[in-house]
C-alpha cells in the first residue's frame, strides 16, 4: 500500500507527548463538518485549541499537521483499555465527512494506506485501531455506524467483529465485560452500549440483550 504525499499544514495546536510516551493507539474521527477545507482551518486555529495528525479528504488528499511523534490536541477526555491521556498515547486521522453520508472508497484507500505505514512504523497490531467513540462513550459518536470496521479488519488494519455462535450469558456482568473489552471509561450503561454496537453491531438497536452479552464475551475469551 502506498500512501500519498501529505501536504504539509503545521496546527500551532500540539505539544510534547506526556511522560514520554510513544504511540500505542491510532484514533479515527470524522470531522461533523461542511468540507475538508473548513476542518483544516479549525483544526491549525489556535483559538480552536483542537487538531490532529492527518485529515483525508473525500477525493483522498491527505493533510498532515502534526508529526507523529508529537502529541496533537484530538481525543479530548476520555480513556482506553484501562489508559487515560490518549492524546499522549494516539495518533489522531480525521474523515472529511459530516457523518450523515458514507465514507467515500478514495477517503478508504488512503487511510487503509495511511494505517498500514503507522502500525508498521510503530510495531502496533490491529487492536491498536480504534475509533472516538470508543475512548469517549456518549460523549463522541465518530465514526459512527456508517464507518466500514469490517473492511479493516480483514486488511488486518482493525480488530474483527468475533462471531458470536452461543448466546448464554449466565452469571456475566455486562460492566465486567465491557471494561474487560476496552471500554473502561467512566459512563453510564447506555452510553457505553452505544460505543460497543457503533463499533461491532450497529444495526443493533434497544436495550442490552443477550446477543450484545455474548459479543462482549467473545471479545474478552
């Protein structure tokens, strides 16, 4: 996979990674805004106090912001598998996309390009990938049920959905297993439900029910 030439659009908004750490996430956003032109002018605004390492736009351009090693200003509050302060831990890649509409197939392909080149650059695997709304659960929802997590997967760019074969679920505590699965960050059941179908069964809708229990189970076998 070849990824495409970034043009290089410094942010002022970043700073030194915390407690020297490295990369060990990547965080995908969508941008909830009208046109890629418009996230960029937010996101190098130092009045904004946001940004991220790369935005890739519809036709696939790719921007780049902030170096890599740096740390950009794109997760916000939140938390991981347990790790707070993902901005220190991240690498941030925001979709020009409103996320009301798909993704558009030259916008893929270069980020599948883009996330090859920094897991590899970082020794990361694919359970690295994860999206907003999984580290900020009813805060953020990007992003959303519209972004294609299979796809990735099966390029080994992001953890697959398991297949769910057992729906028992007797004696498991849905706050046991969800934290167990990554979404440790405080919030209530309903948003961290949420986070987990936005990014394994987004179809799914209604309260929590045995087929998300024995999702959250085969995440955590």
């Amino acid at each position: 996979m070849s990824v495409p030439e970034a043009i290089w659009c410094p942010s002022p908004n970043f700073g030194p990674r915390r407690d020297g750490l490295k990369p060990e996430l990547v965080v995908i956003h969508y941008t909830a805004m009208e046109s890629a032109e418009a996230a960029l002018a937010r996101l190098c605004d130092p009045q904004a106090e946001v940004s991220a390492h790369y935005l890739i736009g519809k036709q696939g351009q790719l921007w780049q912001m902030v170096e890599q090693d740096q740390r950009a200003w794109h997760a916000g509050a939140g938390e991981w598998g347990g790790l707070d302060d993902i901005n220190s831990r991240s690498i941030g890649i925001e979709l020009d996309n409103t996320g009301d509409h798909p993704f558009s197939e030259p916008q893929i392909v270069v980020l599948e390009a883009l996330l090859h080149r920094i897991l590899k650059r970082w020794s990361l695997s694919a359970t690295a990938v994860i999206g907003h709304s999984d580290m900020a659960p009813g805060r953020k929802v990007d992003p959303g049920p519209r972004f294609d997590w299979a796809r990735l997967a099966i390029l080994g760019l992001a953890r697959a959905t398991p297949a769910v074969t057992d729906e028992s679920s007797e004696g498991a505590e849905f706050s046991t297993l969800v934290a167990a699965a990554g979404y440790s960050a405080a919030a209530s059941q309903d948003d961290l439900l949420q986070a987990l179908r936005l990014r394994h069964a987004p179809m799914r809708r209604g309260p929590l029910c045995a087929a998300d229990m024995a999702l959250l189970q085969a995440l955590t076998s």
